[in-house]
C-alpha cells in the first residue's frame, strides 16, 4: 500500500505532539515512582540491618522479630516492584498503540484515520471541559480508549484543584506543588510563591494580623527578598480597601482567577498537553485561512464561519489571512492588473493584460497564441475591457 511521504508524516506528527508526549511523561512519572519505592525500600532495611549489626546488645529474640519484620518487608518490597513492573509493562504498551495508530496512516485509509482523529480531539476537549462521563462513552461507543486519555485521573487532578481555587482554597493546589517540586523547580515556576502570597493576602483581607505575621515568616521567608513578597508584606499597613492601586489589586477577587489560569497552564505544561483544547487548535488553523475584514461586516454571507459569533470570538487573535479584494494577476507578465488597466479578452473567455497581447501581436503580424489553450486569434477579434 502506499505510505504517505515523510515530508506529510513529519508535518502529522508536529500536530500530534500532545498524543504521544502525554502518554510518554506518565510513564517517566510511574518510572520515577517506582524508583523512589526501590530506594525507600532498600535504604530502610539496609539500615536496619547495619545498626542490628553494630549494636552488641540485641537478644535472640529482638534478632527474630527483625528478621521477620525484615522479611515481611522485602516482600512488601517486591510485591510493589511487581506492581510498578506491571503499571510500567502496560503503559509502555499503550505508547506503543499510540505510536502504531500513527504509523497506520495510509493515503487509501485517510478518511477513516481522520475521522479517528476527529473523535480523539472531541474526547480531549470533553475531558477539558470537565464532561468525563461524555468523554468515556464516546471513547468506548469508537473503540479508541487506548488513543485517549481517559484512563487518566489527570484530568479530574486538574479539576479538584481548579474548583478549589474557584472557592479561595489553595491547599489542594499546594499539595500538588509539593507532589511535583522537583519537575516545578527545574522549570523555575513559581506557583507555590503565588499560591503563598494569596494565603497571605487572605489573612489581611480577615484582619488577622497577627496571623498574617506568623505565615509570613514561616512560608514567606524562605523565598528571599522578592519584590512580589515585599509588595505583599506592605499591605500589613494598610487595609483592604485600600485605593493605591499597586496594592488594591492584591485584594481583588480576580486574583483567584489568574491562580487557576496559572495552575492549568503548568499542570498541561508538566503533562505534555497543549495549552488549549485541541479542537481549539485545528479550528483556528482553518479559521486563519479564512478570516478576512468582510467576515467582520454586518453583510457578511451565512455561509462564512465567521459571520458565527463563537467562531468570531475564536479567530480575534489570528491575523488576517489574505485581502478582502482578489488580485487579477497577468498570465504573461506575471504582473498584477490594477484599476483601470486595459485588459485584452480574447475569444475562448481568458484575459491578459492588454499591454502583453499588443507585444505579441506587433511581433507576429497582429497574430496572437493563447498561452492557455495554444489557440490563435488575431488582434482585431481581441475585446478591450477594463477593472473597475
């Protein structure tokens, strides 16, 4: 069968970065897991045994009980390991149907693998959108739960924390800082900072100053003499009704909004997802290519997309994609047609500029050869028009 080139593979796969990165990042985080239950496990009974081994007054009895607890947890250890063995066999094998499903894609099976594709990108957005349920029996109902991520509680993570926010709770959101510091301080984000600052400001708005004092030094401190802590600090002599505005902005309730905004943009970061719903994506991808200033005017024909307003709304940060008036391009000179240029219509419907034809035709005694259609004319059955 034939394959599509590489030149259209690469270009599928620059889309299709999220539908292997996801996948990829969970089975280095269970890597990483299990690694950590290893060492952990490891570390405990080796130390166990070195102070068992130094210390000169341990009874037959105390040796026995070690050494049960020792065995009991070695094998608390492997069944663990066996575990963590399993959950890695089986991601490994659903990043290689992933991998497999994109090397499928056949010129002759095209329609099929986009439809495909199309139920993938619906289920994401639906996972977004908080609609599990939705999302499982469209996967289910297209036999595509290997190709999504439902099988993931990343997703309702994502929504425990953003509704905790909503509701000016950062503990969750904090929790899940400390669940992921390490990869977080490798990308020098500083949410926990954001989510500290908020806290604070909270203990202000309430008048618990004192309390306010004690979380400052406890939880801010450690971040150093940063600006955002200093501007924090200050609202400690001030109240929440404070009219300066590099202060009352700490109090506003839209604060809460920009941590929710911050915490979906590193929660999709650090799982390889997109910032945006993929069907966001491929919809601004047509829709670049069709927005022009007409779609925006009240006479805009149903037919266009962007006389939609969703679809308005959607494509206002894409540039527009061509001119609202067409070009006339010459066939000969390759040159464009402005306003009120002579143009020559021959015969068989084609035009060119008129400009073009009357060289032609002063060097082949009045005759002129279509360069479309091979046909001959003479000048004089040559029409004159213009562009308006």
């Amino acid at each position: 069968m034939t394959r599509l080139t590489r030149y259209q593979m690469i270009e599928i796969l620059k889309l299709e970065h999220q539908f292997l990165r996801v996948p990829f990042e969970r089975y280095k985080k269970t890597i990483r897991a299990n690694h950590c239950v290893a060492e952990r496990g490891i570390s405990d009974v080796i130390s166990r045994v070195s102070n068992a081994a130094t210390d000169g007054n341990v009874s037959i009895d105390d040796a026995v009980t070690l050494l049960k607890f020792l065995v009991w947890r070695l094998q608390e250890l492997k069944w663990n390991l066996v575990e963590g063995n399993r959950v890695e066999q089986l991601q490994a094998q659903k990043y290689l149907v992933r991998f497999d499903h994109l090397e499928s894609a056949e010129l002759e099976n095209m329609s099929e693998w986009n439809s495909t594709r199309l139920n993938r990108i619906l289920v994401d957005y639906m996972l977004r959108m908080s609609y599990y349920d939705t999302a499982v029996k469209l996967a289910e109902c297209k036999n595509i739960q290997d190709l999504v991520d439902i099988d993931t509680d990343a997703f309702q993570e994502a929504k425990i924390v953003t509704d905790a926010l909503q509701n000016r709770n950062v503990a969750p959101a904090l929790a899940w800082c400390a669940e992921n510091k390490s990869r977080l301080k490798e990308s020098k984000v500083e949410l926990e900072l954001q989510l500290r600052l908020q806290e604070f400001i909270e203990l202000v708005r309430d008048e618990n100053y004192l309390q306010a004092l004690n979380y400052a030094n406890n939880q801010l401190t450690p971040w150093g003499d940063l600006e955002e802590v200093k501007q924090a600090m200050a609202t400690l002599a001030l109240s929440k009704d404070t009219s300066i505005p590099t202060y009352k902005v700490l109090f506003e309730t839209e604060q809460w909004d920009k941590l929710a905004k911050q915490f979906k943009h590193e929660f999709f970061k650090l799982h390889g997802m997109t910032l945006k719903p993929l069907l966001n994506i491929y919809l601004q991808a047509g829709l670049s290519a069709l927005k022009t200033p007409y779609c925006y005017e009240d006479d805009c024909t149903k037919e266009d997309p962007l006389s939609q307003e969703p679809f308005r709304v959607l494509a206002s940060p894409l540039p527009y994609s061509k001119l609202g008036a067409s070009k006339l391009v010459c066939y000969i000179t390759k040159e464009p047609m402005e306003r009120l240029t002579a143009v020559a219509v021959m015969p068989n419907g084609y035009f060119y500029s008129f400009e073009a034809v009357s060289l032609i035709a002063s060097r082949n005694h009045g005759w002129i050869k279509c360069p479309r259609t091979g046909s001959y004319y003479h000048i004089s059955q040559v029409l004159t028009a213009s562009i308006p």
